[in-house]
C-alpha cells in the first residue's frame, strides 16, 4: 500500500482503534496505524487475563461485521444469561435474557483476545500499515492535510488523525485538548477467583457502602472479579496472603457462590472520570478512553468507546460520498454531536449511581430498596434497563446494528 498520504492515522491499537482500522479500511479507506507495543498471543495455555470488558450486543454486533468475532469465539467467550443486582439485607434486582425473547446478556471477554482477534484482522486488510513500535513527538493539526512527527523523526500526513491512543492520550495532549474530571478515591481489585457453586451463567454485583464488588463469568466455575473499594482497602486486599483473601471476598459475596478461591494474580486500578473537553479539532478526532474514562460500574467503558469508532465511520463513510473532506470541522462536528451527549450521559448517570449506592446515609438506603424493588416488579422498566445496557436502544451507529435490521 502506498502510504506517502493516507486517508487516516490512528494513534494506538487497542481494541478501539484496532476495529476503526479495521471498520475503515473495509470500507476501502487507506489505513496508516500507530502503536508501541505489538501484543502478541504468548500467554499460558490456563492462564486468564485480569482485565476483562463485558460486551453488549451492539459491541458484538460491531466485532461480527468486523469478522473478529470467530477469532475471539475461538479462543474464548464467556455469555451470560442473568445479571442480579442486590445490596446487603435489601432489595435485588434480576435481569433475564429470557425475559427479553433473547439468547444471552451479553458476554464476558479477556481484553487480550479482543485485541489479539482484531489484530489478526487487521493483518490480513491489504490498506492497513501497522507501525509498531512507533510513537509520536509532534502534531500539525490542519483541515486539509494534518501531519505527525515520530519519534524516530519520520513525518506522516493524512486526511486525518485519530486519537485511539488511551485515558493519558499523547495525541490528544499535544493537541492541546483539555479534560475534566475528578478521581473517585476508589480503586479496583481485579482478579480470576475459582466458585465452590460455578458460575450460573450469571454476572452478580453487589453495592456496599466503600463501592460495587463485581462477579463477572469466564467458563464454567470462574469469575472475573472487579471489587472497588477504598485505595486503603484496596492496598490491604493485593497485600494479604491468599487464603485471607479468599475469605474477605467470599464474605463480601455473602456466599451466594459459595466459597471462592483466587487463581493467578491480583491487579489494583484506581478510578476516574474523565472527560475530553472537545472531541475535534481541525484534522483530527478523539475515540474511546483517549475522549471518555467512565467508573467500572456497569462494564460500560469499550462498548461506548466502539460506538464513537462505529459512528465515525458513518460520518466519514457520509462526508465522502458528498465530496467533504474527512478533516474539516464540518464533517466532525457531526460526530462530535453525536457521540458527546451521549457518552456525558452515560458518565452521568454512572456517577449518580456510584454516589447514591456508595453511602450508608439511612435516607438513602431506603429510597434505594423502594427503587431497587419496584424496578423488579415493573418487567417493562426492567427491559427498558437492560436493552439500553445491551446498546440496542435508539439509533444505533450500522456497524452496532444486527444483520437483520
């Protein structure tokens, strides 16, 4: 491929922006793509990875006209077909794909075979040049033709940038795009935990006061556990010595699992918003956590950042067939509009949920079991609920869509 000038550079090559490589060079956009580190399927046969997203219908949707879903089947997908919500010695909440006259939730996945799936196709796309290592020192951002500076000093121009590159983005940095935001003091345990019970198909969450424990499935008998808590706290789980830990997280699951005993190794992420104060600039957009970082709470994160990917295929798939060039802020606003309100609202509300369920104020706890109670007897507002977490509510960008509709 002759990449002297393509029609687009993607800084960073995680999921988000390994599936616009992938969205935009289908739809025969010539592709230039950026990144530090080539990952690489070397992992033990048993191992599991840590990180761990769970992926809606419309993310599903959006890796099956990618053709990356076989690949990430292949190695290993975990769907669910319930998710209970319940707070101790209160009301719960469970949601069931039955219920909804459909197959599944959605799925759990390991971050790494998303990428590694989405990297095998993106190897086989003629109009794709992956750079790796590669890493970039300095932007021009312009309408017509905006360039980088590596940092081996080769200078790439384009049709236009992206900033797929991740919550610290260099790109968006040096384009002088603020953020806001603030930390939540929470951090997040995560890990692979064997259950006495299996795992029922089910995800499970838990509200205490410090913050959600969440149980998330991967094959018959393991979960993924993300339990967020204070940073002390935090510290004092990684820290403590196995058979301890076992025993605080089986006692924060009240045991509905039965007893639970970790695999492998611990992580501790602390925990933010963050949100781009702008998703454009002339010459140049911001996807997934490069624009947006939002709180763990309802496994939210990829599948919002793989619906600004799908959306601004559409607008760029739009603009070329009226003659608009890729870059100008004409054809970004479009997504800009699009995607913002969209993913504040969802950072929004995940805040107000955290807030409302991480205290111990009385008040609240009641408010919360009447409301967490009549959400489960009205079936209605429950498949409002669980549709919009699946992305299938709306009007969806073409990628996230079924072949049907």
């Amino acid at each position: 491929m002759n990449t002297s000038h393509p029609d687009v550079i993607i800084a960073g090559g995680g999921m988000v922006g390994a599936a616009l490589a992938c969205a935009l060079a289908e739809q025969d956009f010539r592709i230039v793509l950026l990144e530090r580190k080539e990952p690489t399927e070397d992992w033990a046969q048993h191992s599991y990875d840590i990180r761990v997203s769970a992926i809606s219908r419309a993310s599903q949707n959006i890796f099956t006209h990618l053709q990356a879903w076989p690949g990430m089947v292949q190695r290993r997908v975990t769907p669910y077909e319930q998710m209970i919500v319940w707070e101790s010695g209160g009301a719960e909440i469970r949601f069931h794909a039955a219920d909804l006259g459909e197959p599944d939730l959605g799925h759990i996945i390991e971050n790494r075979i998303i990428q590694i799936a989405l990297w095998d196709r993106m190897r086989s796309l003629d109009n794709i040049e992956i750079r790796c290592p590669a890493s970039i020192s300095g932007l021009d951002t312009d309408e017509e033709a905006p360039h980088v500076v590596l940092n081996d000093g080769t200078q790439l121009s384009a049709s236009l940038l992206v900033a797929a590159d991740g919550a610290r983005s260099s790109l968006r940095e040096l384009a002088g795009i603020s953020t806001g935001g603030w930390g939540y003091d929470q951090t997040a345990v995560v890990c692979t935990v064997r259950a006495e019970k299996g795992n029922q198909a089910t995800c499970w969450q838990r509200f205490m006061h410090t913050g959600p424990l969440a149980l998330l499935p991967m094959d018959e008998d393991l979960f993924s556990i993300v339990w967020s808590t204070s940073p002390e706290q935090a510290q004092d789980l990684v820290d403590m010595p196995a058979n301890d830990f076992n025993e605080a997280l089986t006692r924060a699951s009240e045991e509905r699992l039965g007893k639970l005993e970790l695999q492998g190794e611990r992580g501790a992420f602390p925990l933010r918003l963050q949100h781009a104060k702008q998703y454009i600039k002339p010459g140049l957009a911001l996807v997934g956590d490069a624009a947006h970082v939002i709180h763990p709470l309802a496994g939210q994160g990829v599948n919002l950042g793989l619906l600004d990917m799908a959306e601004l295929v559409d607008v760029l798939v739009r603009a070329r067939s009226k003659g608009h060039p890729p870059g100008s802020l004409h054809t970004l606003r479009r997504y800009e509009r699009a995607r913002k309100g969209e993913n504040i609202a969802m950072q929004g509300s995940m805040d107000l949920f955290k807030r409302v369920f991480s205290n111990d104020l009385p008040p609240l706890k009641i408010i919360r079991n009447l409301g967490m109670g009549m959400t489960e007897r009205l079936l209605p507002v429950k498949n409002l609920l669980i549709r919009n977490a699946m992305g299938t509510l709306g009007d969806t960008p073409s990628l996230a869509r079924s072949f049907h509709q």
